[in-house]
C-alpha cells in the first residue's frame, strides 16, 4: 500500500475493497436463502398436485383408472402453464395426459414401481427445464402400479430468482457508490486542517509566514507545535549564525588592520618591540577567534530527535579526563548524580557546559571539587564547586552582563564561562554564581528538561 | 631526551622542531602517520608529540598502534579541535596530554616537561637526587646549595642521568636519547663526558655519584629525594 501516497485515495480504496468483499457475501448468501425457498414451494406444489391427482382418480366404466376432467387444477388445461401431469397405467400406457402438454407425451418415458416415489430433472427439447416426479400407487385389485406423474416448470422460478439477483446486485451498487460519495465528502472535512498544515508551512518556506496559526484539531497540535519550535530554532540558528559570522569578522579584521600597521610603520622601531606588538595582535585574534568558534558551535538543539543524554557517564569521563590533565595537582573531585539525570539534547553542549566548569574547578581549586546533578520533573540542575579563592564580583558581573560579548569585556580565563553561560541560555537555561560549601566558588546550571521548553 | 614529531604543517613541523632542539631534546620528524609509525618502531623513543589531524594514517590511528605495540611512553597530542568531547576521546584512546591548536611553544615545553618528569617517577620540576638538585624548568644544577656551570651537553645527560636515577643505563641507551645521529654511537664521547660531570659534581671524590657497571652502562647511584640530614 505504500504505492498509494494519498490518504484520500487510500480509505477510498479500502472502502470500496471492504464493502466489495461485504456486498459480494451478502449478496451470494441471499441469492442462496432465496433459490432454496424456491426450491422448497416447488417441491411442496409437486408434491401437492401429485396427491391431489390421486384423491381425484376412480375407476371408469372399462375398470381403469380415469380422472374426470372437470375437477382437475386448471392449470393442467391451459396451453404451457408450466404444470403437467400424466396418469400410466402398469404397462406404461397413458391413461390421460393433461392438455397442457399440447398433445405431446409426458417427457419421462418411464413408470414407477409401486410404492416408489421417483424423482427427476428433466431437460428434454421441446420443453422448458422440468422437475417431475413419478409415483406408484397400486391400486386395489389391479396387478400392476399405475403412475401418477406431475411435472413443473423451472422456468418462472429462474426468472423470478434473476430478477432478485439483479435487484440485489442494483441495491448494492447504489449503497457503495453513495458511501464512497459521503467517505469523500468526510475526508475533504477531516482534511481539511491538513491541508491547511501544508499550505501554511508552504508560505513559511516561501517567507511569506512567519509561524502557524490558527487552531489545529487535538490530533495535529503537536505537531503544529513542534513545526513552531522547529521554525523558530532555525530562525534563531540563522540569526546566530550570522551574528556570529559578523562578530568574528570584526574580531579579526580589527587585529589584522593593527598588524598591518605596525609592520608598515617606521623601521626606526627596535624589532624586538614591533615583534612583541605583533604577538599581541597575534594573541588577540586567537583568543577571539576560538571564543566565537565555541560560541557559534554550540548547537542548542531543540530537543526534537534528540534522546536523553545520562548525565553520570559524561562526568565520569570529564573527571577521568581531568585527572589526568591535573594528575600532579591531586585532586579529590567528588561526584554526585542523581541516578536517572538526563538531558535533552546535544550531547556535545553538554560536555562542553561541564567540561568548562569542571577545568575551572580543577584550575582555581586548592584540592578538593565537588560536582552535584540532580533532576526535578521539570529540571536537571548542575552544580560544580572547588575550595579555591572563589570568583570576584567585579568578573562575575561582567560574566552576566547581557547583550555584551565576553571576548570584549572578559580577561581570557573567562572565556570558558561565557560560552558556558551562552551554550545554556541557548537551552534558555540559567548560570548562576555562588558559594561553594568548601568555600571557593559554585557554579550552578540549571536547564528545563525537554517538553518543558 | 629523544621526542618523535609527527605533524603534517611543514612549517609548523619545522619551525617546532628548531625550537624542541634549542630546548636540549632530540627530535625525529615525521610529515603523517605511516612516517611516525616506522620511526616510533625504529628509534627508542621518550615522548611522541602528534597531531591529530595527520594523512595517510590518523593521528587517532598512530596512537592506538603505538600502545598497540606496547609502546608506554607519553604521548601529547596537538589538535585544533578543542571540544571537550574531542578532548576526553583523545585522552581515552591512550595519549597523555592534549595541546589545542594554535599553542605557545613555553606551554608545550612546560607540557613535554611534565609528561617525561611522570613519566621516570618524578612529580615535581624539580629533581633532587642527594646533593644534586635539577631545575628544569630553568635548566639550573646545584650541588649543595653551590650552583654549577654545565654545559648544554652536560646538561642533558645529567638530566637524563637523574630523570633515570637508580636505572641501569647502557651506552647505546644514552646515545640513542642525546645524538641525533647514528654514527656517533661508536664514539667515546659518552665515556669521556661522564668523566667530566663526575669530576663537576665530586671534585673532591666524596660521594662517586655515578656508577659504572663494566659491560652493562652507568648508574645515577644518588637515592632520589633529599638526603635525611638536609
């Protein structure tokens, strides 16, 4: 079924397979119930006429059997009624055929014996397909069995069961055309929102939208919703993307303008000063470059498509990293997760959040770091301290200073932390700086959990 | 000290190689990963620096080959890439230390430094060995307390001499870790220069601070850390 792209096309489709296989039964199985109630009246009307034939007959004046005419069903006396009769006597001479065989003979050219009842199809030329049965009757003092025959005609029990058939058959294509006729109709309703799904993400494509509205049906809100969030966070990427193309142009054409000056400024210069000047450029554009490099990477997905990310692992490997880095430093980093913290979303940002903040800890500790993780229904919180000296008002204060970029006001140590509080608030998380109970500084991350945003 | 430099920039490879020199190491270097692997397999070395990003054979690749060999000593990694997530992967896949791209060169050698210190059981820059104290970070030698003229060979393999305290060094194992070249190896010049640090550091012969040990090499025989009378 996957050849059928249209969902219209596809119950149109099933609903006519459905009602085809259901009219098909229906109407094999009425035609059966019908053909054997017609079957049963013939038979009844045989057996009827046959003992009515009986009742009638008396002997005649030469002795034989005779059946007086005038009390006879008029249907034997009529040109092809359909009912025929005949009387046999023992030696298969007719003793009176009825007149509605026209003067022909009876078409079964046979007697029964006595007491027997024989039964028989008859498809003789001349006639119409005949049932027919023959009975033997002995009859008082006669030797031989005279036979009584009755036959009728299949003819108007075919035609009438044709006429059902073809009844049936009008009946049924009617109903099927009309509920495929009422499906359409309810399709085109149901639809409809669909439809207007489609075209709207159509103009926001065309950038002549810039986000669904209007009230989708219960089944559809989610995804309108996420459509929204998806919308909005490639919005934002690009917005981001090229924020960050403009700042780092500045943040190299700046330095590259000053080197350039200075390597054409007067030779008078002692080369020593104009190399250490040059370094200083060189320096500059580095710590800029990989500030907005960090920033930009940070990929703040929005949750769709993303799964949960343990927290545990990633800071075991974070500690066993920094351990190593550190080892002459001997650190005693405890670590504390909640089990079953997760995070939705790149797990990349998420090293990349801890790994600042635990390389700081290691960095600025006097010995000892702690690293906690607990996650509520709604949020997974994140703190990293250390008992070293702690972090300056005047730093941290520049470190939340909004709309401000850290590579302009932030010393080069800071840079960690203002990727770190960017990265999270990309999550629309929050950085906060504290106390740490060991007495140095704490950093705390919290960010909403997925479905929260 | 003998370091192997694998890094594919030629410029970089050049211009850092010079400076590991003028720091006192020698240095094999290599352009990519098959060139790194054929002289970590041939050349006794005491530190490989390598660059991630390397052709023919990935940085990634050279490493897990070298410990593969069963090669222990540290190994630093040069990379551009400075994403935590990079940074663990790197250091679970067996190298020691990582130096992000672009990189002062006092960094690296403080880096180096610490990596061969740890590596020969040393934890701090500075290394004491009885009477003998070797700061190298500022390449300075005291004898005790008095500080000594070296030279930058003398130097060296006093360093080594000391990174080793207590091992069993052959000749070959000197030459190997202080020349460069191959054909130097049959010279005298070790013999000749363990002579003159014997005399710098014990000019009165009190306390014969190297032993030679006939047909096997020479040993550092100064116990390692301060002596108990200060």
């Amino acid at each position: 079924m996957a050849l059928v792209r249209s969902l219209r096309a596809r119950v149109v489709l099933w609903v006519c397979v459905a009602l085809i296989v259901l009219f098909a039964a229906t109407i094999v199985g009425l035609d059966i119930a019908f053909r054997n109630t017609a079957d049963r009246d013939r038979r009844e009307l045989i057996e009827a006429q046959v003992l009515g034939l009986i009742a009638l007959a008396e002997p005649g004046p030469g002795g034989e059997l005779r059946l007086p005419t005038e009390a006879i069903d008029p249907r034997f006396e009529v040109a092809n009624s359909g009912l025929y009769g005949a009387l046999y006597d023992g030696n298969g001479r007719a003793l009176w055929q009825s007149l509605s065989l026209l003067g022909r003979d009876f078409p079964a050219d046979e007697v029964a014996a006595a007491g027997e009842r024989r039964h028989l199809m008859l498809d003789v030329p001349g006639f119409p397909p005949i049932e027919a049965e023959l009975m033997g009757v002995t009859w008082e003092d006669r030797p031989a069995p005279y036979t009584f025959a009755i036959g009728v005609s299949l003819e108007p029990y075919n035609d009438r069961q044709a006429t059902f058939r073809n009844y049936l058959i009008g009946w049924f294509l009617g109903v099927t055309l009309t509920m495929l006729l009422v499906v359409s109709g309810l399709l085109t309703f149901v639809l409809r929102p669909v439809h207007r799904l489609e075209r709207q993400v159509r103009e926001v494509e065309a950038g002549d939208r810039v986000k669904l509205t209007g009230s989708y049906p219960s089944e559809l809100v989610g995804l309108a919703d996420n459509l929204n969030m998806l919308i909005d966070t490639e919005r934002r990427r690009l917005v981001r993307y090229r924020n960050t193309l403009d700042d780092l142009a500045h943040s190299l054409k700046t330095p590259l303008a000053a080197m350039h000056t200075l390597l054409s400024e007067q030779r008078s210069q002692p080369a020593e000063d104009r190399s250490d000047a040059l370094n200083r450029e060189l320096e500059r554009m580095d710590q800029r470059v990989s500030y907005q490099l960090r920033r930009a990477r940070a990929s703040g997905a929005t949750g769709l498509g993303t799964e949960p990310v343990a927290v545990a692992p990633l800071v075991e490997d974070l500690k066993q990293t920094l351990d190593k880095v550190y080892r002459d430093k001997h650190v005693a980093c405890s670590v504390t997760v909640v089990p079953g913290a997760s995070f939705r979303g790149d797990p990349g940002d998420l090293t990349e959040i801890l790994g600042n903040l635990m390389d700081n800890a290691y960095k600025y500790c006097a010995g000892r770091v702690i690293v906690k993780a607990v996650s509520t229904r709604e949020r997974l919180v994140i703190t990293v301290g250390d008992d070293g000296k702690g972090i300056g008002d005047e730093f941290a204060a520049q470190l939340f200073q909004r709309g401000k970029r850290a590579d302009e006001s932030i010393p080069g140590q800071g840079i960690g932390l203002a990727v770190v509080r960017e990265t999270v608030e990309l999550y629309r998380g929050a950085l906060s700086v504290g106390k740490s109970d060991l007495g140095g500084a704490e950093l705390r991350v919290e960010l909403l959990r997925a479905g929260v945003l | 000290m003998r370091l192997l430099l694998v890094e594919d920039d030629p410029n970089l490879n050049r211009s850092l190689a010079t400076q590991l020199e003028q720091a006192g190491y020698v240095v094999d270097r290599a352009a990519d990963g098959q060139e790194g692997l054929y002289l970590a397999r041939e050349y006794p070395v005491n530190l490989a620096i390598i660059d991630l990003g390397l052709p023919k054979l990935s940085g990634v690749e050279l490493i897990k080959q070298l410990r593969a060999d069963g090669k222990s000593y540290p190994v630093l990694v040069l990379t551009a890439r400075d994403r935590w997530q990079d940074k663990v992967e790197v250091l679970k896949l067996g190298a020691d230390d990582y130096v992000v791209k672009p990189f002062n060169v006092e960094e690296l050698l403080a880096r180096i430094d610490a990596l061969l210190r740890r590596a020969t059981g040393w934890a701090q820059s500075e290394l004491v060995c009885g009477p003998i104290v070797l700061d190298t970070r500022t390449q300075e030698v005291k004898v005790k307390g008095q500080k000594l003229e070296l030279t930058s060979f003398e130097y060296k393999l006093l360093e080594y001499l000391m990174l080793h305290a207590g091992e069993v060094l052959s000749k070959t194992q000197i030459t190997e870790s202080l020349y460069e070249e191959d054909f130097e190896r049959d010279s005298n010049v070790i013999e000749v220069f363990i002579g003159r640090l014997r005399r710098k550091l014990d000019p009165e012969d009190e306390y014969k601070p190297i032993e030679t040990l006939r047909g096997r090499g020479y040993r550092l025989a100064v116990a390692r850390g301060a002596p108990p009378s200060g």
